[in-house]
C-alpha cells in the first residue's frame, strides 16, 4: 500500500511538472502585429596625417566635420511564420576645414531604404527564408558583413536571398544569394555628391563595378564547449573604371574555417583560417592572373566574471597575404597573393588602418596585437588595442615591411534609458586611434616628415 501510495504521488508529481512546464511555455505568437521605431546617429571626427590610399606616402593635411544619420522602421508580422521589415535612412555632413569636400551630402541629401524584406518562417519546420534587401553578417565579420562598402557606414546591406536551414538539433547553414549594384535607383532626393555603393576607386561620376556572390556557412555547435564554422563564398566583381582608367574583375572561390574551443571557464580561444583561388580577367595591355590568397587569426583570451570590472584580455595574431605586385596589376603576369576580404571592406577593427587601402580593402597586413577591456560600472566599457604592424610583402616600392605601432582606446557608456516608457536609450562613444610611422613610411623616394597619424571620434546613439 505505501509503495502504491509513492507511486501514485510520483505519478502526481510528473503530472503536475510537465502540466506546470506546459503553462510556462511561451504560447506561439498569433495573429497580425506590428511594430515602429527609429534612431538617430551623430559622429564627430577628426583626423590628421594620414596615410595616402595604396601608398606609401602621407598626407599631412587634417579633416574635421560631423555626420547625422537617421532611420526610421516599422516591423509587421502574422504569427510566427510571416514578416516584413522596412526601414529608411538619411544621412548629411559637414566638413569644416575642406572645400573639396564642404557641399558633399548636405542636408537633406537622400532619402534610401536600408532595409526591405519579406520573412518565410518553419518552412518544413526546418527552414526560415528571407528575401530582399538586409544586413548580414556571419562570424566575427571577416568576410561577410557589407554589401555596399561604398557609402562608407551609412549603409550595410546587401540584395539577397537567406535561407537559414537546421540540419541537426543545434546546427544551421545559412545559404546566401546576394547581387549588389554599383547604383541605387530606389531614392529620394538630389544628393550632392554621387553615392557610388561598390566602389574601390572613383569613378566619373560611377565605377560600375556590381559585386555577385553565393555563400554556404554552417554553424556546427554540436560539441560542448567548441562551436564550428565552416564556410565556402563565391565572388564576382565586374570590371570597374576610376575617372579614367579600367580595372580588371575578379572570379574567385574563398573556403575557409572558424573554431572556438572554450579550455577552461576562464580561457577560450579562436582560430581562423581562409583560402582563395580564382582568376582575374584580361584586357587590352594587361593578361589575366591566377589567384591564391589566405588570411588566418588566431586568439587567446583570458576573462574574470567574478572580479570587479570582468576584466578580459587577448592576445592574438592577423594575417592577410599580400602579393609585391600591384591589386589591379602585374609586370610579369605571375600568380595574385592578394588577399581579397570580400564582402568586409569595411573599417573593421581600426578606421585609421582602413586608409591604407583603396576603400577599405584590406590586405598585405601582418599584426599581432594586444586587446584588453574592462567594464568598471554597468554598461560602461572601456577597451584598449596595441600593436605592431608590418605588411606581408614589400608593395608600392617600400624598402621596408614595419608600417607601424598602432594603439587604440574606446570608451562607451549609456546616458539614458527607458525614453518612453520600456523603450528608447541614449548611449554615446569616444574613440581614439594613432598610428606612430615605421619605415614602410620612410625610404629613399618618399620623405614622410610627420612622426603619427590620429583620428579621434565622439559619438552619440539614439534608440526609440
């Protein structure tokens, strides 16, 4: 009788817990929804000394001027397997110091849309289906992240079709599909000055380089304490034009793998490595060229989550091949070892950095570095870089490869929150970059006078 008696409160038990969980599930969202909001971006830079693009040459004059960008976006959804999301973006300057530049995006330049797409959820319970204009971003962004390196940060996105299939419990590929124009016609406005969205060089008044591309990344998170990816990218830049030149396309494959072991709970670490092949094309006066490149990163970290600050601190190496020889060309038509980031022509890890190349494309870079933050107070966080750089090979007649000591700190904080109700924040930013000259900078044809480049940033973010 009492064993019945404990089975049967067992029974109970059971009963009432998984009852209990049934209630404290979530229901699925049902029904027509929607959603609006918007946020404003204001920035405040200064540079000085810096780099010429792909170059070895500095040029010593200075740039001040502030930037506002704002967007707004309304969100619609019906149920959980249906969506669609539209957001607008306008974006103005003002340059203080520079004529060239004082009557480019003026206000109230343009009206564009940042982002418009269209949502397919648990198809087949497996498969979610975005379709239109988006951002993404895959990774830690070293090869997907913008579609329209052009505009700078103003835009990110990229004309696509994403397809996020789960073939295991915790494992997804992600299938991408992205065509992305030099120009885009859906504005409103007469800006002045010609948003060119793909540009490497300038061209008059466009390059027309369109950019194609197909991606397969999957995220492997079966193992405990060490997530995988794995990803294959395909790419195809047209040939481009600067005000008066021709530039050749590219055809290229990148394969590559990013590992994430997590040793210990307070070690982790993160190693990533990349190959591409492919070919550019010929045209009159230059042959076409094979190409193999590689970029690899590895980094270590030590974190404290139970010390005052949650102190972390990295340590960790860079590497993108350069190639001797020019990007867009070759005196003997050899094999092309120049990395190529594909869709990460961005200012990535350093704004100051990105002005040695031709927008933002990175390359020829080795740079092991330091990395250290610290969070002193509630979303207050504090973060500093160092280290030296060097190029991978001697380009653009450089007798030598140190480019130079670069340094970094960036501070964040909040101002505000909860605006409205639950909802709206005021956050801002200051960020600090030099970059003091090695002899990359200095040899027998070019005499750099100037010892650093700096660029310094105030920023202020509002969320509503």
């Amino acid at each position: 009788m009492r064993n019945v008696s404990i089975g049967v409160l067992v029974t109970v038990a059971v009963v009432s817990s998984g009852g209990l969980q049934a209630e404290v599930a979530a229901p699925k969202a049902q029904g027509f929804d929607f959603d609006a909001g918007a946020d404003v971006r204001f920035r405040y830079e200064y540079k000085d000394n810096w780099m010429d693009k792909g170059k070895t040459s500095v040029n010593p004059a200075y740039e001040d001027y502030y930037r506002m960008r704002t967007r707004v976006w309304g969100k619609a959804t019906y149920g959980e397997d249906f969506g669609a999301f539209l957001r607008l973006g306008n974006e103005f300057r003002d340059y203080r110091n520079s004529e060239d530049n004082k009557r480019k995006n003026e206000f109230p330049d343009e009206l564009y849309i940042d982002n418009l797409y269209f949502d397919f959820n648990n198809i087949g319970d497996r498969v979610n289906l975005r379709v239109g204009r988006q951002d993404i971003k895959e990774g830690a962004g070293r090869l997907i992240s913008d579609g329209t390196p052009g505009d700078g940060s103003r835009s990110t996105y990229f004309d696509a079709l994403l397809a996020t299939v789960k073939f295991l419990e915790k494992s997804d590929v992600d299938l991408m599909a992205t065509w992305n124009r030099y120009r885009d016609d859906w504005t409103l406005g007469n800006p002045h000055d010609i948003y060119d969205n793909t540009k490497i060089k300038s061209g008059d008044p466009y390059s027309k380089m369109d950019e194609k591309g197909l991606m397969a990344y999957v995220h492997y998170n079966e193992v405990q304490d060490f997530p995988m990816e794995f990803y294959w990218i395909w790419k195809q830049e047209d040939r481009f034009f600067d005000k008066a030149k021709r530039y050749p396309g590219r055809d290229f494959h990148t394969l590559g793998t990013r590992l994430m072991p997590k040793i210990t709970d307070k070690l982790s670490a993160e190693v990533e490595a990349a190959v591409q092949i492919g070919q550019t094309d010929g045209q009159a006066g230059m042959d076409g060229r094979d190409i193999f490149a590689w970029m690899t990163y590895a980094g270590l970290t030590y974190s404290e989550k139970e010390v005052f600050g949650k102190p972390k601190l990295t340590g960790a190496v860079l590497y993108l091949s350069g190639d001797e020889d020019s990007y867009y060309k070759t005196s003997d038509g050899s094999t092309d070892n120049g990395w190529n980031p594909v869709f990460n022509r961005t200012t990535w890890f350093s704004e100051l950095c990105s002005g040695m190349y031709d927008q933002y494309r990175w390359s020829n870079l080795i740079y092991p570095h330091l990395e250290a933050g610290i969070e002193p107070a509630s979303k207050h966080k504090v973060k500093m870089q160092i280290g030296p750089m060097f190029a991978a090979e001697k380009d653009n007649g450089a007798t030598d490869n140190y480019r130079g000591l670069y340094t970094q700190l960036r501070y964040d904080f909040p101002i505000v929150s909860k605006v409205f109700g639950k909802r709206g924040e005021l956050t801002g930013a200051v960020v600090g970059e030099m970059l003091w000259y090695g002899d990359y900078y200095q040899h027998d044809t070019v005499a750099v006078n100037e010892d650093a480049a700096y660029w310094v940033r105030f920023e202020l973010n509002g969320k509503f």
